[in-house]
C-alpha cells in the first residue's frame, strides 16, 4: 500500500503496468481528502512524455524504485484528461471514476493536504 509518507519519493518514479510495460513517470499525486491517502498519481506518458493522465492508486505498490499500478498501460493512454496543477472537480473525478471502473470517492492534490510534484 502506498502512503502519504512515500509521496515526495515517488515524484519522477516510472510506472509499469500488471506486465511490467512501462506507462510513464509520476509527475503529481492526489490524496483523497476523507482518507487522507494517495488516490491518483498524475503520470506523464506519450512518445515525448507531454501527455499527463491520471492514474488510479487504488492497490498499487511502490518498491522504491517503480510504482506497480493495476491497470493496463492502454487503458491509461486512453483515460479522461485533467489539469494536473490543479484540483479535479466533481465532474471530471466521476468521469475518471467511471473510465476505471471504480466507486467515487473525492481527491485533492497532495499539497492541499495541491499537487506534490515537479514543476514541469
């Protein structure tokens, strides 16, 4: 299980999928606020790395060197697009919740507890 303790760390890890395909680099990560633990990581991915799309954290692991997440790496290219510098609303939140197939729940970026990550 990932913790809010291994956030900072996990800026600029590599996520790799159930096959070990890479998907991309973490670039933020977002906490629910009722939970207070990581719920979604903002992962750079795309030929040149210039496309930011949400993941779901939701059983993941972090080995300290990658992020193992439970989903697969096309399903990930494919998902709704958010701002990663800011909030998710409640809108584009159900639609991520809807695309992986997961109940809703509410996050915010880890800094608001806005985003922990790299400036770009």
């Amino acid at each position: 299980m990932i913790t809010t303790a291994d956030i900072e760390q996990m800026i600029g890890a590599e996520v790799v999928d159930p096959d070990h395909h890479k998907v991309g680099k973490v670039t933020h990560v977002y906490v629910d606020s009722d939970t207070e633990q990581p719920a979604w990581a903002s992962v750079r991915t795309g030929l040149f790395g210039v496309i930011e799309t949400l993941v779901p954290l939701t059983n993941a692991s972090w080995d300290h060197k990658d992020v193992h997440i439970e989903v697969d790496r096309s399903r990930v290219k494919d998902a709704p697009r958010v701002d990663p510098e800011a909030e998710i609303s409640s809108e584009a939140q159900g639609d991520l919740y809807a695309y992986y197939g997961m109940p809703s729940g509410t996050a915010v970026p880890s800094d608001e507890l806005g985003p922990i990550g790299s400036d770009g």
